[in-house]
C-alpha cells in the first residue's frame, strides 16, 4: 500500500486536504508536532507526532510507510512575528524544509505539492496578480515560501524532484459538514476573530484605516478552505500523471476590505460588531487578489464556495458551536 505525507497535516489546511484524500480513496499519513494542529483534526488517518528538525524520525517514518508523494503545509505561517523572529522562520520553513526535500531524495520519493502563499509576491504591481508577477515580499514569512520555491525549481532542474507550488490566497470557511474548522492559538486571521468578537460582544481591531483602498482597510482574495484542499487534490494528480513541475494561484479573483468582511460578518451572525481602530502591522501589503486562470485552464480548478457569505456562514456554522462549549473566552 502506497501514502501521502502530508506534512502540517493536523492544522486548519492540512486537515482539510487530509480529508479530502480520504474520500478520494488515497492513504495520508499526518505528519506534525502539534504545535498549532490538532490531534482530532486527522480522523482515521495514522498521526506520526513528529518535527521536520527531526531527521531521524523523518527516515523512520519513511521506512515505515511505502510513501509515494509529499503534500508539505508544515510551517510556521505569522507575519508579524516573522518579522520580529525572523530566524524561526527561516529554520522553520526553509532549513526543515531542505531538510524533508533530502530524505525524500534518499528514499527516492521526487513527487511534493507545496503549500506557499500570495506573501511571495509583496506589494503588488497590478491587480489581479498573475504567476508572472515580480516576487518581492515584503516580510521573512513571505521570502521563506519564496526561498523554497527558488529551491524546489532548482532541484526539478536537476531531475530530483518534480513539484508543485500553490501560492493561495486568504484561506477562509469551514467544512461544510461541520467537521473541521479553523483553530487557531493565538488567532490572527480575521474571520474567525470577526466570528468571536460577534458571539462573545467583544470590539474588533482593525490594523490600519490609511491605506489606499475604497475605505481605508486592507483588500484581500478569500477562498473557502475546501476548495483550497480540493486544488491540492488536483495538483497532487498532476503529479501523478507524470507532467511537469509548476506554479499556481489559488484564489477567488475577488477582493474584500476588512470592513466588508465585518459587514457581511453582521449580516450572517445577526450581530453588531464594534470596531476598535489601530495602527497598521508591519509587512501587510494593501491589497492582494489573484489571478487564478492558470489553475483553472491547467488542473480544471473551480470553486465550489466562491461567495463570501458563504465562507463566513460556514466558519460561523463550525465555531459557534465552539463557543457554546466554551465556559469563558480563550486567553
């Protein structure tokens, strides 16, 4: 019997797509330390607790298990604190990941879906960002993903790897059926913030109302997490198919200010939200929204949840039953 690795796989993507494996027939092992995932967010699949710094628990999961491909999400994912840690970040995501890429090699497995992020591109030049757009992030966080990528290309060239590289967009929602929603410790994506300050009558902080934007607020390209994991899926049987390595946008094409995120928050809560305004983050571009016609052309990507009030019911659906069984607000 043949796996997928699924690096990260216990957090609020790699569930999701640990998930949507199962359903379509493949075998994932999870592969994770637990730091910021969650042991019952991987079902059935076997869960190997486990760092990437960890070389040789590396080699003996792969003696373990006859794996046959890589999806990687493992990685430390705050901008701010990328910023003020950039060193984490760049052993984290760079050094591990080198690291993953030469026990791959040693076990002759050449097939990775990556998990990198619109950070690549910093601020952008145009609007909708294409993959051909200059890479300048503007954050450790961002150059780490960029960095990896360079690495990945490099090694393809070689004919040591063949990869794919999902540079998404905002990751939104919940899934449907009310399994696996996003979770996080401390939380700093806006969503699920916008949902608790809505349950719990508690103000929102918005980080910078000066930027150049209709209102002020920063814009970004939310896509369901569901049709994030279904793009995995796609790019995993690319690979799969013996065709050649390659890059792609996963997003909606549509952008939304932080204050229309609250806006629609308001409508599928039924709630009021207050709003406290404060000085913008370091490393946050204005606005960022993608192109995803590559995707769409070469995998045959659509979304399934494109709406944003679709996204925001879902992640409501999920938490709200959360917050019912919590007895006082997380610290």
């Amino acid at each position: 019997m043949s796996f997928i690795l699924v690096t990260g796989g216990a957090g609020y993507i790699g569930s999701h797509v640990v998930k949507e494996l199962l359903q379509k027939g493949y075998q994932p092992i999870v592969y994770d330390n637990l730091d910021t995932g969650h042991r019952e967010a991987v079902r059935e699949a076997p869960l190997i607790e486990g760092d990437l710094a960890d070389g040789e628990k590396l080699r003996e999961t792969f003696q373990t298990y006859s794996i046959k491909a890589v999806i990687h999400f493992a990685a430390s994912c705050l901008v701010e604190e990328s910023v003020e840690h950039p060193l984490k970040y760049f052993k984290n995501n760079l050094s591990n990941s080198i690291q993953l890429l030469e026990v791959m090699e040693e076990f002759q497995v050449n097939r990775i879906v990556f998990s990198s992020s619109a950070a690549v591109y910093g601020e952008p030049l145009e609007i909708p960002i294409s993959e051909e757009h200059p890479s300048a992030p503007t954050n450790p966080y961002g150059e780490t993903k960029w960095m990896f990528e360079q690495i990945l290309q490099r090694s393809s060239k070689a004919g040591r790897v063949r990869y794919i590289s999902l540079r998404y967009f905002n990751a939104a929602g919940a899934d449907p059926e009310g399994d696996l929603g996003e979770d996080h410790s401390p939380e700093t994506h806006l969503i699920p913030l916008v949902l608790r300050a809505a349950f719990f009558g508690k103000p929102i902080s918005i980080f910078g109302t000066d930027y150049d934007t209709p209102d002020g607020t920063c814009i970004r390209d939310y896509i369901h997490v569901t049709d994030l994991a279904h793009g995995h899926l796609l790019a995993l049987q690319r690979l799969e198919s013996g065709r050649d390595s390659g890059i792609y946008n996963l997003g909606n094409g549509k952008g939304f200010s932080v204050r229309e995120v609250i806006q629609v928050a308001e409508r599928v809560t039924g709630e009021k939200i207050a709003v406290h305004e404060s000085p913008r983050r370091p490393g946050d571009p204005s606005c960022l929204i993608a192109s995803s016609e590559k995707i769409r052309k070469e995998l045959g990507w659509r979304p399934r949840y494109p709406e944003l009030e679709t996204m925001i019911q879902t992640a409501w659906n999920w938490h709200r039953s959360q917050f019912k069984a919590m007895s006082r607000m997380p610290d």
